[in-house]
C-alpha cells in the first residue's frame, strides 16, 4: 500500500486576531516577496549584498581565508574547511548502536565560506555592540544586565534606562566608525599577504589581482545612503550611515511584514513602517 506524502502546514498570525494556515510554498513564496521588497525600500543594502557576494567569490577562487577586525578590535578569521564522514556500527549486549565520526579535510569549503560570510560579519558586529554596551554599563556604574544574543534584560524598573543604553551604543557604533572600508583595506591586505599582486588603476579607480594570466577585479566599496537620526527619547541628533543596521532592522521589519501580508481580509492598508521598530528610530 502507497503511503501518503505528509503535508507540513503551519498556522501564522493575521489580521483582527485570526490564524492563516499555510503551507511551505506559501512560506517560500513569503519569504521571495520579503526579501524583494527590502531591496527595494532600501536600496543601499543591494549594492553591500552585491560587494560582499563579489568579494566572497574572489577569495574562494584565491584560497584565501577571511579575515576582519570588528570596531572592537577582535580579529576574526573565517575558514571552514570540508569534511569526511565515517560510520562506525558497534554491537555490545545485543545492542547496536552507530557512531559518526567526522573528519576535517585539508581542503576549503567553498560554498560554506560564500554562504557563510554576511551571517558572521553580522554576527560580529552583533557582539561588537554587546560588548560596548556591558562596557558602558561598567563605566556608569549600571547593574544588573543579562542577555542573550542581541536581546537584553534588567529588573523591571531599570528598563526605560537599559532601552536608551541599548539604542544609544547601536547608534554609535554605526555612525562613528566607517566598518566596510576598514574591511575592505583589510581584504586588499589578505590578497596581498598572500602573494598575489594588487594593481590600482587610475582610469576606472578600481584595485585588480594579477593571477596567473587573469586579470580579477576588486569591486570598491559600496556607496553607503545617508540616514539623518533625530530622536526626542535618544535626545540624539546623529548622521547615522546604513551599514549593517539595515541588516540588523530588516528581520524585526519582515516580521511586521509577515503580519500585514497574511491577512485574509487586506481591504485596510497600513503603512508598514508605522508599526515596525523602524518607526521608533526614523525621523519624520
């Protein structure tokens, strides 16, 4: 007998309290209009994406590890080599049991090293922020602090004050220092290091690697857009540059998305920025 294939469905959160039930090609479909739609609303995070996925392409073809160095001073070094798999199969007491012993090779992992890349780059700067708000806090003296991840607790009477130390460091750590052209100096630097010629040309101001008889080119930096913060509750008024923190915002900004888009009934429209956590830090 012909057993069924099992249908994975899943229940989301609508409109006026309802569930949506949905299967996984609605979740795929969801999930290409989203990251479509953050292109689009912000512009800036296409051409970083662009630079990130060129650079990664010209490393692994070099063999070359990454390396960067976060606004804190931590070096990192991304470098995932593949790996074998061997199943050993014991019996004791009449009883089997199988081990899976994994083996790293002497070989980059190619496709893990390009996929991997703009996670832990955001990951990093993740912590970056982490570590300046626990510092911050030891300075001032502000007590207790936990956290998990990028989220953040204290005693429920310290919260207005964490929430403005949490917003303030974030700020800071996007508008005072330029991250992409730290990294992208420290990228020209790895190539270097590792015996490949870097060339500058002056007709289209782009670097270029002389390997073998190939001629690669370095994409520049990305043009960063301009994001003019002015926010009573910061009491900050700061030109803070879209780097990574349009990264960082678009996950809380497609979970309002997800909201809004799996209405059954989408006769009212709503602004999505007027109920997503970029409302609380853009200006009007």
């Amino acid at each position: 007998m012909k057993q069924k294939k099992r249908l994975n469905l899943f229940f989301a959160p609508g409109k006026y309290n309802t569930l949506v039930l949905l299967n996984k090609t609605d979740i795929f479909k969801i999930a290409e209009i989203i990251n479509n739609q953050i292109f689009v609303i912000f512009p800036s995070l296409n051409n970083i994406y662009s630079y990130f996925i060129e650079t990664a392409k010209i490393m692994v073809n070099l063999g070359i590890p990454f390396t960067w160095i976060t606004p804190s001073g931590l070096k990192i070094t991304q470098h995932y080599l593949k790996s074998k798999e061997t199943v050993i199969s014991t019996k004791l007491f009449n009883q089997k049991k199988k081990m899976v012993i994994r083996e790293s090779l002497n070989e980059m992992d190619k496709l893990k090293q390009s996929n991997a890349i703009i996670p832990n780059i955001i990951h990093s700067l993740d912590a970056t922020h982490l570590i300046n708000l626990i510092n911050n806090s030891v300075d001032i003296g502000f007590a207790p602090i936990i956290s998990v991840h990028d989220c953040f607790g204290t005693h429920p009477n310290k919260m207005d004050e964490l929430a403005f130390m949490v917003k303030k460091e974030f700020v800071l750590l996007y508008s005072q220092d330029n991250f992409l052209e730290t990294y992208h100096n420290r990228l020209i630097q790895s190539i270097k290091d590792n015996n490949f010629e870097v060339v500058f040309s002056i007709e289209d101001k782009c670097n270029y690697i002389f390997n073998n008889d190939d001629l690669i080119k370095i994409p520049n930096v990305p043009k960063l857009g301009e994001w003019y913060l002015k926010n009573n509750t910061l009491n900050l008024n700061l030109k803070l540059t879209l780097t990574f923190a349009d990264l960082f915002y678009c996950f809380s900004f497609t979970s309002t998305l997800l909201k809004l888009k799996l209405s059954e009934n989408n006769s009212k429209r709503e602004d999505p920025l007027e109920v997503s956590p970029w409302h609380r830090l853009r200006q009007k």
